[in-house]
C-alpha cells in the first residue's frame, strides 16, 4: 500500500505532541539536548542555525545528550569553530576535518561523520550563499518540498552523482 500524506492529521498530531511535551514531558523529558545553544550565540541566528543543520546531520545512531554537548565543545573552541562555517569546510583539507572533529568526540564513525559534514557544509557554501534560510526560503518553508529537494539534490564529484545531503 503506498504511503500517502494526510497533513492535516499529521497537524493535529504535532499539536498534540507539543502540547503533552511542554506539560508533561516525553519519556521523561521537558527538554531537548538541541534546544542548549552554545555559549555566546543568539537563538536563530545564522551561527546557531549552521550549529543546529550541521549537527543534526551526523544525529544516527547517537545518544543525543553526548552529541550534542560535544557539539557545543567544537562550537565553543576557537580551534574547531570552523567547521560550522560552510565556507571554512569547502576551503578545509578533509583529513583536518576528520582530526578536528575528533578532538571533542563530536564524531563517532570518522571518516562518515566528516564526509557527510563536509558535503552538507559545501552544499549550502556553493548552492545557499553559507545559509540554510535561504534553501527553506527557497522551498517556501514546505516541508514536502524541502524532503524531496534533500533527497533529489546531488553534484558531481570524480565522474559520480553524489548526494548534496547524505542522510
């Protein structure tokens, strides 16, 4: 049977999701390990958005509470904070980003974790001008549009078609 998109059903799902989550909790839990911003950001700003997107694309198979406490370790450090710069990454020898995302244990698979924050980071340099906001505005905040542009964006690198967002 092929999956159809009931949005209005999903809506009232979501409301219901938030509402027992801000009261309650959900397994436990009030708070979201995301929702801790790194020190000296501002909520929503392009800092803490690129923290957030490069984050939440190495968030498989994680415990989310160490990903993203060593997430806001290389944010915090001078020394790493570059590889939340798209521009930064796309200028970066990959061999440095892989150390580099060691040094705070924000990668678990290595050289996975780096290549796939690495493509993301160069897709949004080249394709975005460094800024996620403008791919969602771009899709028109649509959340169906922004799925299928995740799964259909791809460039070319040694003669293959790779995907822009790896997972």
């Amino acid at each position: 049977m092929p999956l159809i998109t009931d949005t209005k059903r999903a809506r009232k799902v979501a409301e219901i999701l938030y509402k027992e989550f801000n009261n309650k909790g959900i397994h436990g839990r009030k708070d979201m390990p995301e929702d801790l911003q790194p020190k000296r950001t501002s909520k929503g700003s392009l800092e803490h958005i690129l923290f957030i997107t490069l984050t939440v694309s190495i968030d498989y198979q994680r415990d989310a509470v160490s990903l993203w406490a060593n997430s806001r370790k290389t944010f915090e450090d001078a020394s790493t904070r570059y590889l939340f710069s798209p521009q930064d990454l796309y200028e970066t020898e990959f061999s440095k980003i892989v150390k580099d995302m060691q040094k705070h244990k924000l990668s678990k698979k290595v050289e996975k974790d780096a290549r796939i924050w690495k493509t993301i980071g160069v897709a949004f340099y080249k394709k975005w001008n460094s800024n996620p906001l403008n791919f969602l505005k771009d899709c028109k905040w649509d959340s169906l549009v922004i799925l299928d542009r995740l799964k259909k964006s791809f460039h070319i690198e040694n003669n293959k078609y790779v995907p822009d967002y790896p997972y």
